[in-house]
C-alpha cells in the first residue's frame, strides 16, 4: 500500500495523487494494488463526510480523481476487479420531477460504501421501478424528488411497488428537497433520509454491513 | 423640498421608497384610484405593517403572506402548460387566488412566464410544460456546464461580451448569431469601424435579431398582462411590493454558469479565478437589483439563495466562497433603499452565526426548513423573517395542524415584531383549506 497515495486522494491533493499514479504505473507497480489504495482513500473521504468535515466539493473531486485514475489504469486491468458488495440499491428520481444533483450524490456514497447501485436516472416512471425491482433484485430502493408534485408520483411508485406484489421484498427510502416524515407517511415509505449519509445509514441498517 | 436622491442616506431612500408604496401612482401617473375606500385603507395597512415588520417594529398585527410557485393555477384547475401560454387565464386565476386568500402581500402572477417567448428563443436551461415536461408540472432546470472551466478569464475580461458571445448562444437555440458579433467596445474611431458591423448583414446574426424582435413581442404581450393585473389587484386593495430579483454571486456560477460539480471542482482547481469571478459579479448583480427596483418602483429585491445550503459546502467554504459577495449584493441593495429578500431554501442551520451579521432591520428572509425558533434567535435579531409553514404541512397536513403552527410561529417567532407568516418554500400542489388556515390564523390571531 502506498500511504502517499491514500493520503494525496483523501486530502484531495489531485495533481499529486495523479502524478504518483502515473510514476507507479510506470514503475510497473501492480495496478489492482494502486486502484485497492483509490478505493481505501474513497472510504476514507467517505468517513470524513459521514463526520461532517468534508462536503459536496471533496465528494465530487474525490469521484473525478477516482475516475481517472481508474482511466489510468484500465489499459493495464484486462478487466476491473469487482468489489464485494453488501447489497443492492436501486435509486431513481420518481415521475415529473428531472433533478438529479442529490440523487447522483446518493448513488455516489452508496457505491463508494460498498453498495451495488443501479441508477435509473430522473423522471422515472413507477413502472420502471416495478420493472427494475424484478430485474435488479434490490434489497433496498431510493426514490429521490425535489418538488412537491413527488409527494404524489413516489406515493404512485410505491403503490406500484405493492401490487406487483414486491412490497415485502423491499424496503423503500425518500429523500430530497421538500421531503421529511409527513411525506414519508404520504407515501407508504419505510424512512426518509435527509441526506446522503442518511441513506447510506438506512441501507447499511437495513442490508447489514 | 424634497432631497435629490444622490444626496440621500439608505435610511433616507427606503422611507422615500415605502412612502411611494403608500401613494401609488396609476398608469397615467395620477394618484391610483382605489375601487373602494375600504381597498385603500386595506392597501396602505397591509404595507404600513410589512415595513413596520421589516425594521423590526411591532405592526397592529403579524402581516401574512402567500408565496405559491404553481399553486394559483393548480387551485384554479388549470394545467401549467395553459398558465404558461394563456397569459389572460393567467392573471384572472391569480386574480382569484389573491381574492381568495387575501395576503397583505403578494409577488404577482409573474411565476409561470411566457411559454411562447422561451419557444421562440428555443430556451435550453429550462424544461417546460410541452418541451420536456408534461402539461401538469412545472418548469425544471437542466443544470449544465454552460460556461466552461476554461473561460473563467473571458467572463472577468468583460462579463457582458461573455454572457452575449458564448453563454446566450449556448442556452437559447435561436440566439447562436451573437456568436459573430464583434464587442461594442471595438467601437472608438472612423476609420475600421464598419468592419465591426459587417456581421449584422449575415443571415444568422439577422435570424437571431428576428427572433429577439419576435421574442420582445411576445415578452410585452405578456409583460401588460401582468402589469394589468398588478394594477387592478392594487385597486383591490392587495400590494405587490417585489421590485424584481438578483443572485448571490456564488449561485450564479453555481446554477446558471458552471453547474454544482463544475462550481465545486473549482473551489479545489481554480480557486483565485472563482473568487476573481464572483468579485466581478457584485456590482452586476447590485445593478440588476437596484435597476428593477427603480423600474417597478417597490424596493423588495429577491434573492434565492441554493448552493451555500447545509450540506452543500463547509462552515470554512462558506465563509469565503458564498457569504463575502452575498453580504456585498446586499450591502449595496441596501445602499440604495432596496428591501433584500433572501430565501434560505432547504436547511441553513449552520450558517446562522455568519450570515446574522447584517444591518438591523434592513432585510426579509424566507426561512424553510430551518429551525425557525433557532433562526429567531440569531439571524432572526436583526431581520424579518417570512415563513415558514412547510410544504410538506400545506399538502399532506390538516388545516387544524397549520392553525396551530402559524400560532406557535407568532407566540414565539413573533414576539417583538419582525415576523411575516407565510409558506417556507414556492410551492405548487397543496390543499386550499391549509392555505387559507394559514393566512386567517394570521389574521385572527397575529394582532400584538
């Protein structure tokens, strides 16, 4: 493990996290040990956000030097490794509503906490939650929303939910702009989360791990 | 005799503004005529109490608000899409709705925006009713990198060629022969100087002046639906004092120009030339305030407030990247008479020891979902705060649950004055019976 490298990533020293990258390929270091000492400094970045001492910003550089790092690398992986997962999460920002921000910062701690997401993107239909559900498997699923017309269109997603018979398999999560625990209710949903740790929080409590 | 302007205190200027608001003139320039001596007294009251409110004096009663997005429309049955391109049906549902509620103050039927004019334009920042988004819901913003990280020094050398060369073409389809133009400041002598109009014969640039002709049209066809109906509902006795709107420095990079992920990248890459940038942002967004409020003549500028949010960024990064060019927007509104009217959307917890430290009794803020009683006893001593039933409440609530927070909110929040009672967030889908609790609780139980 190169502690130089960890430490660069995780005190968001980007050009010199990169350079240290690119003299270790060159260096013939193993290039799954390097892309190891990325994914230890992305937990390290996640436990300071959980502290409360990094946000937004360092969420973000810490994902743009990851990715290119993992660019780096790539042509030396013949295929990227793939991390143990604690479980699967299926996120999406229900009908109508198109934001996104908070909902890509959720899929972003989930997957660096060792989540397997799957990201439906925005203005998700409750049919395509249905769908993804049976396909995905997911022990936990987000919808995000930002406007109150998402009261109503995650009530409709979880109603969908519930009569395609996939309620039990389930356990369901809101977040975002006007949401708290009224809309919880509204909903039929089991939690509301106001942020990103508190969804990383409700899924690890609910998945284990 | 009265005082030229120039020479006038800010203390001075705002009484001269408020004194405005309370001989409203019509459109000849005539003293208004009010439909009933009743509307006036209603008028002139419900103004004497919001600036009473907003210097931090015990009004005869707590002043009530309604700040809906959507709602009149919605309430009225009417999809977004027809208040967005019926601009007649528009203005009567808000007519409607402020006869309805009747607030002491409103902020007009403005909301929904000329559909036609942003299609004519070919408006690409915005999904709207039609393009992108069904008839039902509102308009939504697609953030993008609009402005590149490479062009921090282009915006700095002259924000106006900037903004008209490369940021308009960007986010209008129809505006893309700005790109040709040379900058008006090419213009200085004789000799050379039609080179600089040769573009203006090119077919795009012409196409690009026929749609702004085009758009104008259709902005002033909408404009006078909304100055009638502004008009008239003063006659009724309801004001609206919003002057217009501006932005903090930090939001307009982060929104309009980069995006969240490029604003914040910056904040570690490029740090000199964001703060560089939102330096170069204060007087321009001083100006769009001042210059709204000296057009509309009613001083209360908004300032939506986003990015500087809990969660957003740290106590560290507030303090230098968002708070110093805010404060200096709002000293400089200040400066000039105007009422700065930031909305504290989301939470803003920890960001009450900062941004307390304001001029006392200058300001009105619109608190979310903050703790209102902790926001009173910081921010809250030397500002009016507007707020703040949840939107949550006003949809899924009862009108008994309102009723007893709007009366919590003036036990508490109220005591001393600088209080206005309204929602928390612009709201659209929410139940009649919970709005109408919230202005009537007011109402009957705000008097001091």
């Amino acid at each position: 493990m190169s502690e130089q490298l960890v430490n660069a990533i995780a005190d968001m020293r980007e050009e010199e996290a990169l350079k240290l990258v690119k003299e270790m390929v060159e260096g013939d270091s193993d290039p799954l040990e390097i892309l190891d000492d990325a994914r230890k400094a992305m937990d390290v970045v996640g436990k300071r956000y959980e502290e409360g001492t990094y946000f937004l910003p360092e969420l973000m550089l810490a994902g743009e030097m990851l990715n290119q790092i993992t660019d780096i690398l790539k042509p030396k992986l013949a295929e990227l490794p793939e991390a143990e997962r604690l479980g699967k999460v299926v996120v999406g920002t229900v009908a109508g509503d198109i934001h996104d921000i908070g909902k890509n910062i959720v899929t972003f701690m989930l997957d660096v906490n060792g989540f397997d997401v799957l990201d439906l993107g925005v203005d998700v239909s409750p049919q395509k939650f249905v769908e993804a559900i049976g396909d995905f498997q997911p022990q936990v699923v987000g919808l995000s929303g930002f406007l109150t017309l998402a009261f109503d269109t995650m009530k409709e997603t979880v109603d969908a939910i519930t009569a395609a018979g996939l309620r039990d398999n389930v356990k369901i999560m809101v977040g975002g702009g006007q949401m708290d625990d009224q809309v919880k209710v509204h909903t039929g949903a089991d939690a509301y989360g106001r942020d990103a740790m508190a969804a990383v929080k409700l899924a690890k409590d609910w998945i284990g791990g | 005799m009265e005082k030229e302007q120039a020479q006038m205190s800010a203390d001075e200027k705002l009484e001269a503004n408020i004194q405005k608001l309370l001989s409203p003139k019509g459109p000849d320039g005539n003293d208004l005529q009010f439909q009933s001596p009743e509307a006036e007294a209603n008028y002139k009251a419900s103004i004497t109490r919001i600036a009473d409110a907003v210097k931090l004096k015990e009004p005869d009663r707590v002043p009530v608000t309604v700040l809906p997005s959507m709602f009149p429309f919605i309430n009225a049955g009417m999809t977004i899409e027809e208040a967005m391109y019926d601009y007649d049906k528009c203005a009567a549902a808000f007519k409607e709705f402020i006869l309805e509620f009747e607030p002491d103050m409103h902020i007009g039927a403005a909301a929904p925006g000329p559909g036609k004019f942003y299609e004519i334009l070919d408006y690409k920042l915005y999904s709207w009713p039609g393009h992108g988004v069904a008839p039902e819901h509102c308009y939504q913003c697609n953030e993008g990198e609009y402005m590149t990280a490479e062009e921090y020094d282009l915006l700095l050398m002259d924000p106006s060629f900037y903004f008209r060369n490369f940021y308009l073409p960007r986010v209008f389809g129809a505006l893309g022969g700005f790109q040709m133009l040379a900058p008006w400041t090419s213009t200085l002598e004789m000799y050379g100087l039609a080179f600089n109009y040769v573009p203006f014969a090119l077919p795009p640039v012409q196409a690009t002046f026929q749609a702004l002709f085009d758009a104008g049209a259709e902005a002033l066809k909408w404009a006078g639906a909304m100055g009638g109906s502004n008009g008239e509902l003063t006659t009724l006795g309801y004001p609206n004092i919003l002057g217009g709107f501006t932005k903090a420095p930090f939001d307009v990079i982060g929104d309009t120009l980069r995006g969240t992920k490029g604003i914040m990248l910056d904040m570690y890459r490029r740090p000199e030339k964001l703060l560089a940038a939102m330096d170069a942002l204060v007087p321009i967004m001083i100006g769009m305030g001042v210059g709204a409020a000296q057009q509309t003549g009613n001083p209360l500028i908004f300032i939506p407030l986003h990015k500087g949010a809990d969660g957003f960024i740290s106590d560290e990064q507030f303090k230098k990247f968002y708070w110093p060019t805010l404060k200096q927007v709002m000293m400089g509104l200040i400066s000039e008479g105007c009422i700065p009217f930031p909305a504290l959307e989301g939470h803003w917890d920890s960001r009450m020891e900062v941004i307390q430290d304001i001029p006392k009794g200058k300001t009105a803020w619109m608190v979310d979902q903050s703790d209102i009683q902790k926001v009173k006893a910081t921010l809250g001593q030397n500002a009016c705060l507007i707020g703040n039933v949840s939107s949550s409440m006003l949809n899924l609530g009862t009108p008994q649950d309102v009723s007893d927070y709007v009366k919590n909110l003036i036990d508490t929040v109220g005591q001393g004055g600088g209080l206005i009672v309204g929602n928390g967030a612009f709201f659209d889908e929410a139940k009649p019976e919970n709005v109408k609790a919230m202005v009537d609780t007011a109402k009957e139980y705000g008097a001091y």
